[in-house]
C-alpha cells in the first residue's frame, strides 16, 4: 500500500515537474513573441539593446512564415492610380508598419544591392525622396522613382502612410505589388478602406466621404460643382447646423423637466409652446431642403432625358444627333426600333441619361414589338424630361381661309401618344424642310403656327403651369436645320428642371444629394412632428423624440451611426486604392 502511494507520489511528482516546465516554455514563448512583435513595430529589442548594422534583407520578421489575421495586418496596399501605361503610378501603403515597408521595399540609389542600412532609419515626413524600390526578399531592383511618408495624424487616412510614385507600366506594377505581399504584416486594400480610415481617424465625416466619390465620379460641370462643396464640408456644416437647433431645442426640454416645479402652470405652458415654435422652425427648415423637386440627387446621378413618339418620327435620328455617332439604326421601315437604348451625355454642363424607345403603336402584331412599347411606356413615365418627337408632315394640315388667301395650321397628334404627354414633356417637330414646302411659310412663321396650334390642340394634363404656351422646335434633323436652337433650347429646358445656374456657388448647391439624406431627414421631421403632439404632462415621452430627431441628423454626417450596412454600403464604392 505504501509503495503504491510512492508510486502515485512519483508520478504526481514527475506531473508537477512537467506542468512546470511546460509552464515556463509557454511564458518563456509568449515573452519571444512579444519582443519580436515590439521589435517588429519598433525595429529595435527591450530596453538596453544595442542598435547594430545589418543587412535588412534577411530580417527574419518581415517575410518569415508566419499566418497572421487580417486584424493583426492593420496595413495595407493598393495601386491608387488606374492600372495601364503611363508615365506615373501611385502605390499608398497606410497602417502602423509604414515605415517598415519603407525600409524593406526601398533603399537609396546610391547603395548596391549588397549594403546595408541602419534598422533605425526612417524616412523624413513630406520630404520627396528619390529611391529604388527593391524586392524584400532578393534585394533585386523593381524600378525607381519617388518615395513620400506622411506621419500620422497628419495624413490622409491619419496613419502613417507611404506613397510610391513609379513608372506606370504592367510588369512594373505588377513586381511592385508581389513585393509588398511577401511582407507578411501586410495586405492587400478592400475597396474604399483607405478612406474608410479617414472616416474612422475623424478626418471626414461621411458627406465629405460621398462627396469624395461624387468628385472622383464626376463627368460634368454640375456634377463636379456640387461635389467640391461636399468634400469642402459645406453640407457637413449645414447638417451639424440643422443637428444643433434640435440639440439646443432638446436642452431647453430637458432644463424645462430638471427645474419645471419652480415655474408656475402658466409659465410652464409658455415654454412649453416655446419649445414647439422652435421645433416647427426646424421642420420649416427642414422641409425647405426636401420640396427641392430631387434636384441634388438629379444632378448626381442624371437627368433622366425619354425620346418617344409614333414610329418613323426621327427619334433615333435624334438619338444618333445628340450621341454625335451612329448609335441607334436608323430605316424607314416602322418598327427598327424594339428596345431602350441608353446613353450618358454632358448637356450644358449637365449630366444625361438619355434614353431613345420603340415607337408608340397600339396596332402592332408584332410581340416583340409590343414588349418594346410597354417599356417605351415604363421608361417615359420614371423620366425628368422627356421630347415627343413627331413628323411634322403627319400631323399638320393647312386649313385656308375663306378668303383663300391666307390659310391656318391645324394639329392632330396621334392618340397612341397622348396619355404619355405630361407637364415636363418638350416637343420636337421633325422634317421641317419637307413641311415647309407644302404650308409655303417661311421658317420663323412656320413656327410660330405650329407652336399655336400645338397649344389649342395641348390636353390639360400636359399644359405647363409656369409657360403659356408649350416647349418645341421645329427642326430638320436630316439637313440640320433648326437644331442649333433646339440644343441650346434643350439646354436651358435641363437647367430649368434642376434650377441650375453656372454662376451657382457652393452655398447655393442643393443640400440632399443622396437617398438616404432624404430618408433620415424625413425622419427627423416625423420626430419633431411627434414631439409637437405630446402635452405638458408627458414631456419627458417628448424629449425623446427629440434625441430620435438628433440621432436621424446624425445619422447623414455619421455622428450616430452604428449600422456596418450602411458603411459597408457607401465605402464598398470606391475603388481599391481609394
């Protein structure tokens, strides 16, 4: 019995030693990795290291095989310039190991391949520095050209950041980038991430994030306009504006409930009746910037420009005339025709999404043709302006007078269009030059009949309410006659609908220039509203509303959002290097 307790006490003994010593190897491994990991960040060990020349190329913690998470490679890399030739292309390197990819990829051209380099050097902030960029692992040169480091804060993401300016070619960039992915503390780019840190580093807030994108986007005057202002902060500051009325109105509430019982009931309904005047100025406020007709949103994205009309009236012409190239088929034949065409175009300055459809028919055995004008009929009703294109010749007749020397023209347009014509609609009357010849007026008088007889013959429901008399031309689109008036008509139509101006400052751009601005600002206004309708004796119920108000201002600039979807969804649009 005692020798079987002996035994155990051995073993118990023997277990106690292991443990110990496993012990102290899992303290002395995890003391190794921390010293490499501070010597990895820092480039030098512990306290009392002495600092020693070597080659940095066999340093065993930069491409050393080692799996690390995404969490652990906090930097990244991406090409920030479109891939291509060309003379120069930008590789940003942003993340706490700047510097460490600084001395790993590149060394100084008066150095050989064989030299080797302080690890305490350090790159001078905003100082160009003309460099070779080399492979970690060989000590091979890739290219040459320009290395910048910008030290954090004080940079574009705020993390230090490297910028590698080099000769813009395939292989070349191709190199560069297998270089840098053989470092091992870093990684490649999501979309948008290096703004995303500059978003999470306070330098943006996320107006300034789409209008970063709007700007990069922008392929016209308008576009680019309004998107200045918005990277400049001039929504961010009209947004925190409209944010620090409710939060002053919440303070008030809030001084109204913590010291109510030393006012009177009188004085009590008094500042309650203060608080829903300065709420409803806020809604006017607000409401002012929705009822703005989508201009901002508009601009952004593009005027939604619908060519119809009956078949053979030139609406693919026009389409062809405005694309400034053969674009549509154009035949004599009805029908040609079948689906939506879509183009983008800079009109004036402004942004086009100009759409060219079937020919409106009912008649029509054709079932490919009918799915055509049931789109026709989709694509004019989403559409902001929209042209009836119709062939004079066919719906003009000339009606003499009694005394036979004069005559008047009378209208008829085709019912198959009728039901589509609405206020916004423009008309263009095709083939004047055969027109002309049969009515005997000259042109100016021609159009002017034709625009008094479009206006008697005009439904109701597509009279416009600010014009007496209708938007048309009458025009030739095979010899060209009429159709340097019809552009700069077209022109002043589009800057109508969005109340654009090309002496517009930034100031004057529309506020709501994305969806979700509206959907949260409409949010903002239901709470205000909510807080209007609660009575004196449920004000703290009210002063919540309030703070929903704040949070859905909040939301637009980012200062209360807390849903990733929503991020996820605007940075995902960038691109890589970006």
């Amino acid at each position: 019995m005692l020798r079987q307790w002996v035994g155990r006490a051995g073993t118990r003994k023997a277990i106690i030693n292991t443990v110990s010593n496993v012990r102290q190897h899992m303290l002395s491994g995890l003391w190794n990795h921390s010293w490499v990991h501070r010597r990895a960040h820092f480039g030098r060990p512990p306290s009392g290291g002495a600092i020693r020349e070597r080659d940095h190329l066999s340093d065993p913690t930069l491409t050393r095989t080692q799996v690390l998470s995404d969490a652990q490679r906090r930097t990244i890399y991406a090409l920030s310039t479109p891939p291509g030739k060309g003379g120069v292309a930008v590789v940003r390197i942003s993340g706490p190991d700047a510097i460490r990819v600084y001395r790993a990829v590149t060394r100084s051209v008066r150095a050989s391949a064989r030299s080797t380099m302080r690890e305490e050097e350090v790159p001078t902030p905003w100082v160009a520095e003309y460099r070779e960029i080399v492979d970690p692992e060989t000590g091979g040169k890739l290219d040459d050209g320009i290395v910048l480091f910008f030290k954090g804060p004080k940079s574009f993401t705020t993390e230090d950041t490297l910028e590698l300016q080099v000769h813009s070619g395939r292989a070349v960039l191709t190199a560069i980038l297998t270089a840098l992915s053989k470092l091992r503390f870093c990684r490649p780019a999501e979309p948008g991430e290096f703004t995303r840190r500059a978003f999470e580093g306070g330098r943006m807030d996320l107006t300034q994030v789409e209008g970063l994108r709007d700007l990069i986007e922008a392929e016209t005057e308008a576009q680019r306009r309004i998107a200045v202002g918005g990277v400049g902060g001039i929504q961010k500051a009209k947004f925190e504006s409209l944010r620090a009325k409710i939060l002053d109105c919440l303070m008030y509430v809030e001084g109204f409930i913590d010291f109510g019982e030393d006012v009177d009931e009188l004085g009590q309904e008094d500042m309650l009746e203060s608080a829903h005047t300065r709420a409803q100025e806020i809604i006017d406020t607000i409401n002012l910037h929705l009822r703005d007709n989508r201009k901002g949103e508009i601009l952004r994205s593009g005027i939604k420009l619908a060519i119809f009309g009956p078949p053979n009236a030139g609406k693919s012409s026009l389409f062809n005339f405005l694309a400034e190239r053969d674009v549509a088929i154009t035949s004599p034949i009805p029908g040609t025709t079948r689906d939506v065409l879509t183009l983008t175009l800079d009109i004036g300055g402004l942004p086009v999404v100009l759409n060219d459809t079937a020919g409106i028919r009912k008649l029509t055995d054709d079932a490919v043709e009918k799915i055509g004008v049931e789109r026709a009929g989709g694509v004019v009703e989403g559409s902001d302006v929209s042209i009836c294109v119709l062939s004079l010749e066919e719906v003009i007749s000339v009606v003499p007078y009694s005394n036979q020397s004069t005559s008047r023209i009378t209208l008829t347009l085709p019912t198959d269009v009728l039901h589509h014509l609405k206020p916004h609609t423009t008309f263009l009357f095709n083939k004047a030059d055969l027109t002309r010849e049969v009515a005997g007026l000259s042109g100016e008088l021609l159009e002017r009949e034709v625009r008094d007889a479009l206006t008697c013959t005009l439904p109701v429901s597509a009279q416009q309410k600010e014009a007496n008399t209708p938007c048309m031309w009458t025009v030739s689109l095979h010899t060209g006659e009429g159709t340097k008036e019809f552009l700069d008509g077209l022109a002043c139509v589009l800057k109508e609908r969005v109340a654009y101006s090309e002496s517009m400052s930034a100031e004057d751009a529309p506020l709501i220039t994305q969806a979700r601005h509206r959907d949260y600002l409409e949010s903002a206004v239901k709470f205000l509203e909510e807080f209007q309708g609660f009575p004196l004796s449920q004000i703290d119920i009210a002063a919540e509303s309030l703070r929903y108000a704040a949070r859905a201002i909040g939301s637009v600039s980012g200062v209360d959002v807390s849903t990733e979807d929503v991020l996820g969804a605007i940075f995902s649009s960038f691109c890589v290097g970006k």
